[in-house]
C-alpha cells in the first residue's frame, strides 16, 4: 500500500479555497468569516494534536495509554450529548446517564470487533482500537444526543397527554410508550438513513481514506461494512440503554411522571443545535 | 369508602375525610388555591404522603395504575394521544350510552380529535373517565366549558351514577352548582383543605 506524501504546502494550496470562502463571506456580508476562521483554526490544533497523540501512542502500544485515551475520548463525547440537551435531567444525571450509557455501548462494540474480527496483534494496538472506538462513538453519540433530547423534549409537550392515560390507569410504560417510540426513531434514523444511501449517495469517509492508501476496493468495502455493523450495533444498545433509562429516570415506582427531575431549561444561546 | 387522613403535598393539606359511598363532596376554594393539587395527590399522580385507604384497602398496597383506575382524576383539560376519538376508548360498548347520555353523535367515534369542539371534548372525557368503572371520581371543574343544556346533562349523568355508588369529589366554582350535586364541602385555601358547610 503506497500514499502520495502530502507537503504543508499541498496543505496550504487547499486552505486557500477556505480564504476564498472567507472573502465572500466579507464581500456579501454574510458574517459567517468569523465562525468559518475559529473553525477552521480548531480543525488545524485538533487535528495536528491528535496527530502527535497518535504518533506516541503507537510508539508505546501500552494497554494503559490506550486505555486511558479512549475514556478521554468518551469523557468529552459524553459533554457533546450534555450541551445537545434543550431540557437536561438534574443533577449527575444529565452528565452521567448519557456517558455511562455511551460507555458501555461503544466499549461492548469496540472490544467485540478487536477479539473476534480483527485480532490485531495485540489485540488493543492502538492504530485499530482506537480509530475503531472513535467511528463508533461518534455516531453512538449522535443516537443518545438524539434520542435523549426527543424523550425530554416528547415527554415536557406531551405532558397532558401522558398524564391522562396515568390517571385512567395507564402503567408509565404505556404511558410514555408513543414518546420513547418517537426518541428511538429519532436516534436510530441518521444511521438507518446512512445504511440505505451509502454507497449510492456517497462513498463513506473511511472506505475512500483506505482506497486513497492504495487498499483494494473490495478490502476496503469490507471494512466498511464491518464499521456500519458496529456503529448500527453501537448506536442501538447505546440509544436504547439511555432513552429506557431516561424514561425511567423521569417517572417512578408509583407510575407518575417526574419533570421535576429535569433541570430548569437553558437559555437558547448556551446550548448547541442537534445534529 | 375513600378515606383520607393527614394527606400531605407541597401546596395543600387536608387532615381527615372519609366519603361513603355514592356521596359527592363539592371542592370550592379561590383559583390558585391548591384544589388541582389535592385532586392529582389523591390520585397519587404526584409525590404526597399521608394515609388514603379504598374500602379499607390502602393505597400503597396496591399498583399506582390499580389505584387511578379505581380512583380517577379527570383533569380540567382533557389531553388526547391518538388521531380519532374512538381510539381514546378501549371499550367503545361501554362508552356509547354514556356518549349518547351526554348528547354526543353515535358516530365520533371516528371523528378526528380535532374537530371535536371544546365543550364535546369535555363531554367526551367524562365518559372515557367514566367507561371503565372507577369508584370515586376526583372531577376538576368537568362541566366548565359546557352550555346550560349540555352541563344539565353531564349533571345528570354523573348524578345517576351517584345514585348506584360513584363517589366523587367535584371541584366547582359555582355555588349553586355545588348545592345541587353534592351533600357537603370542602373548602381549599391557605394550603390546607377544610369541611365546611355548603
């Protein structure tokens, strides 16, 4: 497998198309230059970070440094699901219920694919444990965003309509059964959507990293379709644990809905769309 | 019947009632008072402590769904979850006299919520809060977006239903509505819930 080797400069060429973009933003005054810079500076520190990062931990192959990576990169997924939230669960939880529901998802996946498909040598060798945990939890942290925000935000408009069906001797499963419906539908649909059109729409971001390395295409299809499997997988358990857990949290043992549980709602500045 | 002693929720307190069988407490008290606060208790659809007992059986021995559905809070505003009035009904047989005695069409069963107004919302909640047999009915100002005819009939219907053991506890703000449906009082204000003369 051979690469074209990439200069700074090769780097530098192809930021100029964002210098452009920059320069109509300032000419048709459409006041995304600012945005479009940090953006583009953060994707530059990060990336050129995680570089030297990777570099390191290659070099070191350490059970412990692996380890230790992967729970930094699930702490800071488990913030994104928090800041996605319009309406968070008090206290811990709005941290806690999310990120523990992500860990074990992306983890069980992770560790599944690396002892029973890839066998890498030894099996947590950063170049594939880690790569492999970051498509996975990326996506598994879109489903729970996904999914919490629609359970939270379901369960606050559909108030009266929840309570109802308790008050005419509805179990709080029936109750909220069409709210968690329409959460997982909402966690799991990017990635059924991604399954359909992949391929067809668009050729998948690793798929043609591997091709572009020079790998075979039918290698490379396989490894793609290995990697959906996971992120499907991932998503699933990891959506499905923390939207039953979320409906859980926010009713109780005596059947009653629980939005006090919920934290007071944030102003709309401090939070980030979902995506 | 329904026998309540040292009920307690943030808002409303009420010491002791007891309700026989068949009989209708009216619920009076300014807005804002606690009146909603103290039917949803009862009907342990929010945190509350205190003992509430049904034929001698208490609450807390039984499931939470098991309790509502003998004892049944019917909120002031009647919230829907499907498309079509029928499906709001598990058991349509049991519901259509009670449709027909509150002068509602056979045929909304297949009308769709919306075009359903608000006084035949409120018609129709009472006789899916009523299909099913609860009873004790904890009733929140059920005939308040209702004309004179249609109030007259709910009335009567709910006062059948007396008449073959319902209880209920029927918040109103019309004196003269309490004088005709219900034998006592309980006045709601300053947090706590009182007997008082009708």
């Amino acid at each position: 497998m051979t690469t074209i080797p990439l200069e700074l400069s090769d780097l530098a060429l192809a930021a100029l198309l964002i210098v452009i973009n920059g320069g109509l933003s300032i000419a048709l005054q459409l006041d995304l230059e600012r945005q479009l810079a940090i953006a583009t500076v953060r994707m530059i520190v990060q990336l050129a970070l995680v570089g030297v990062v990777l570099t390191t931990l290659f070099a070191q192959v350490s059970l412990l440094w692996t380890g230790l990576a992967a729970l930094v990169m699930i702490l800071f997924a488990g913030r994104e699901i928090m800041a996605r939230q319009e309406r968070r669960l008090a206290g811990l939880w709005s941290y806690g219920l999310g990120t523990s529901c992500m860990l074990v998802a992306a983890t069980l996946v992770t560790l599944f694919a690396l002892t029973t498909q890839l066998h890498p040598e030894p099996w947590y060798h950063p170049r594939y444990a880690l790569p492999l945990l970051g498509m996975i939890l990326g996506n598994t942290m879109t489903g729970i965003s996904l999914g919490l925000h629609t359970l939270t935000s379901g369960l606050v408009r559909e108030r009266a309509a929840v309570e109802a069906r308790l008050a005419l001797g509805a179990t709080r499963h029936e109750a909220v059964l069409p709210v968690t419906r329409a959460a997982l539908r909402s966690a799991l649909m990017p990635i059924i959507n991604s399954m359909a059109a992949t391929g067809l729409v668009a050729l998948p971001g690793m798929m043609t990293g591997q091709i572009l390395a020079g790998a075979e295409p039918a290698q490379a299809v396989r490894y793609q379709l290995l990697i959906m499997f996971l992120i499907a997988g991932g998503t699933g358990l990891g959506a499905t644990a923390a939207v039953l857990a979320g409906a859980l949290r926010l009713t109780d043992h005596r059947d009653r809905l629980r939005l006090d549980r919920l934290a007071a709602p944030l102003p709309a500045a401090s939070r980030r769309t979902v995506t | 019947m329904l026998s309540v002693r040292g009920l307690r929720r943030p808002g409303v307190a009420l010491e002791t009632l007891d309700l026989a069988a068949g009989a209708c407490v009216a619920v009076r008290g300014p807005s804002g008072a606690g009146k909603t606060l103290l039917l949803r208790a009862l009907a342990d659809l929010d945190p509350n402590q205190g003992e509430v007992t049904l034929d001698g059986e208490p609450r807390d021995a039984m499931p939470a769904p098991r309790w509502r559905h003998l004892v049944t809070y019917l909120a002031a505003e009647p919230a829907w979850w499907a498309d079509t009035i029928g499906e709001h009904f598990p058991d349509w047989a049991a519901a259509a006299p009670l449709i027909a005695a509150l002068g509602l069409p056979e045929d909304c069963r297949s009308w769709s919520v919306a075009r359903a107004s608000t006084g035949e919302r409120q018609r129709l909640s009472l006789a899916r809060g009523l299909a099913h047999g609860p009873r004790v009915v904890l009733l929140d100002e059920p005939t308040s977006g209702l004309d004179d005819e249609a109030r007259r009939r709910a009335e009567d219907l709910l006062l059948e239903h007396f008449g073959r053991g319902l209880g209920a506890l029927w918040v109103t703000h019309d004196a003269v509505q309490a004088q005709r449906v219900a034998e006592r009082c309980l006045i709601v204000a300053d947090g706590r819930a009182r007997e008082a003369a009708l």
